[in-house]
C-alpha cells in the first residue's frame, strides 16, 4: 500500500510539473531578416502581390503601403508545410493528440535601404490539437523555413 501511495504522488507531481511547464509563456516568435535587391515600394508590391494571390492560401489582413508593413494570415496548413515551418512542444497529457486545425499570422516590416530594402519577417504560429471531443489551442515555435521562403520571394537572403 505504501508503494501505491508513492507511486501516485510521484505521477502526481510528474503531471502537475508537465502541465506548470507546458502553460508558460509561450515561445517568443524570432525575426528573421534580409536584404531584397529592390526598392522598398517595389519590395512591399512584390509581397502584397504574393498574399493577395488566392493561389498562395493567404489572407492579408493587414497592408500599409505608408509604412510597408503587411500582415498575412493563413489557416488550414497541410500537415508535410507545417511540419516543415513549425514545431509545437505537447506535453504528456497530449502525448495521443493530433493536429486538428493550424495557423500562421506574418508580420513583414520593408524598410528603405538605399536602392534596396531591409525586410524583417516574423511568423506566429498556433495549432489546434486534440484527442476525441478534446482539443486545445497553443502558440508554436517556428523553424524560420516559411519566413526565409518570404524572403526569397523578394530575393533576399536570411540575414544571420
């Protein structure tokens, strides 16, 4: 009996340290950033062209050509493209989860830089997984795959 009991504080305690874990903060997204061989109206043209092409699966929600900034959203991800531009960290309680929906929010920033442009591309990552009825929503953790092909749309190579 007294093993029983130790057995069950230890996966007790082992559930509720993975669950303290797994409800931090999550991950910061991390900027990846280029030189496009363009103008920064050019570049901003070139990208705004990309996302409103229905071809590409984005949504711009957002386009400012005063600034040169757009924000891009895009749902649905086939899972071989999200395993490829994301990473999501489950913890034990999901161990059986798969992933039932997933997204990406892009934040591109076009700053003039003589004849070319500096480009900082950021990606947001979030996926639905569940097991069943349940299902929960976390923010995920970039590889920086799909931002450098962002980048290379306007020909610039990821800084590093």
């Amino acid at each position: 009996m007294k093993r029983l009991i130790i057995s069950l504080t230890a996966v007790a305690l082992f559930v509720h340290c993975s669950l303290a874990l797994a409800q931090s903060a999550p991950p910061a997204s991390i900027p990846r950033v280029g030189t496009a061989p363009h103008s920064a109206d050019q570049t901003f043209k070139i990208l705004k062209d990309y996302f409103s092409n229905s071809a590409n699966f984005y949504e711009i929600t957002n386009a400012d050509a005063r600034t040169h900034t757009i924000a891009a959203h895009r749902s649905g991800i086939d899972s071989v493209s999200w395993g490829n531009w994301a990473y999501c960290s489950l913890g034990p309680s999901h161990m059986f989860d798969t992933l039932r929906d997933s997204s990406v929010t892009l934040n591109v920033k076009i700053e003039p830089s003589g004849s070319s442009s500096f480009v900082t591309v950021t990606a947001d990552f979030e996926g639905t997984y569940g097991i069943m009825s349940s299902q929960s929503t976390m923010q995920c953790t970039s590889k920086g795959v799909l931002e450098g092909n962002v980048l290379s749309i306007v020909g610039a190579s990821p800084s590093t």
